[in-house]
C-alpha cells in the first residue's frame, strides 16, 4: 500500500450529506499504523515558534500555541498534504468546492493553552474552503482537556476530543475554539484553499 492512501470516497460517502447539512465531520482511524508513526516521530521532532494571530501579533491570551509549517524539510508532513490534496480533489467531485492545494502546519499546546473563538477565514477573505484538524496524541481522555468546539451550520455546537487518528473536517467560515488542555497535545492544523500558490 503507498504511504499515506487513504480510500476517501469509502470514508466519506456515508457521512457526506450529513457535512453539507451541519458542515462538520469527524473520520476515525485514518491512515494506517505505519503513517500515524511516522506523522507522531516527526511531529515531535521538528522547530516549533511561537503562533501569532492574522495580524502579527502574539496573544497567548488568545492563541496559545507553537507550529511549525509543513514544507519540504517535513517529508511524511509532506505525504499527509499530498493525501490531502486527494481529499480536496474528491471534495470537487462531489461539491464543486473549487478546492486547488492545500496547506498545514504541526500545531503543539502546552498545558494550560487553548484558542479562542474564531473562523478560518478573516474578514473580508474566503480562500479557505475547509477546515481539517488531524490529532497525534494517544490515550487521550476527555479529563485532558483541549476538545475542538465547532458552532455548525444548524447552530448546534460538536465538542470534539483529540483523539489519535482522527480527521475533523469543517468550513472554514464556522466558528470554532480550541479548549485549555491539561497535557501538551499535538495536532496538524490544515486547509483546503480555492487560490493559487504565490511564489
């Protein structure tokens, strides 16, 4: 099996009517053992800065985490993007989302640390299409904190855990918080852009 494949049409499909109605979706158990591996060693190892909000500016008040953009120097980052992109093309498919690359960065919380209510895309701006978390730890337990809370489409809140494995898919225009977490928790921060790369 190549790295990284994952059979998108056969997870999403049963729980595609139900995302376009709330806009919100969770896929357990996504890639195999060998690539969660892979994604968990290197999340751990690469140089992690400070997160700043939209404008620069660094509010641990607000943001409280560390990232680390995946880019060529990440190489199994690099292979969960390039999955990704097959998961946008499906989503083109399907919904016409207009999807063309995507981006994602580690993202790593101390304890302590969350991210308060926002949307993915600041005002005024509507590249992100959709929004995906990918959750690395393991073990973990809703005492630990540090849930994804999404205000859907029809108004109802998902209050999500971080559970190893797991994809929470969302538009990008939702708002959505990051709770305090009791324990560094370790996640990949991703989006699915309609615009070009400018280089």
């Amino acid at each position: 099996m190549p790295a990284f494949d994952v059979n998108w049409q056969s997870l999403i499909e049963p729980k595609l009517d139900d995302f376009i109605s709330t806009g919100v979706m969770v896929l357990d158990e996504v890639f195999d053992e060998a690539d969660l591996g892979k994604l968990q060693a290197e999340s751990g190892f690469v140089e992690y800065r400070e997160a700043t909000l939209t404008h620069g500016e660094r509010q641990a008040n607000i943001r409280g985490d560390s990232i680390r953009w995946i880019d060529d120097n990440c190489p199994f980052g690099t292979a969960y993007l390039e999955s990704i992109n097959q998961l946008g093309r499906y989503f083109n498919q399907t919904l016409y989302t207009g999807i063309r690359r995507s981006e994602a960065h580690y993202a790593c919380y101390p304890a302590g640390f969350g991210y308060q209510w926002h949307t993915d895309n600041p005002k005024g701006r509507d590249e992100r299409v959709i929004s995906a978390v990918f959750y690395l730890n393991d073990n973990w337990q809703a005492c630990d904190g540090g849930a994804i809370c999404v205000i859907d489409k029809q108004d109802n809140t998902a209050q999500l855990l971080p559970q190893r494995n797991r994809l929470v898919l969302f538009d990008s225009n939702l708002l959505h918080q990051v709770a305090i977490t009791h324990r560094r928790r370790f996640s990949i921060a991703t989006w699915l852009r309609r615009d070009e790369l400018i280089c």
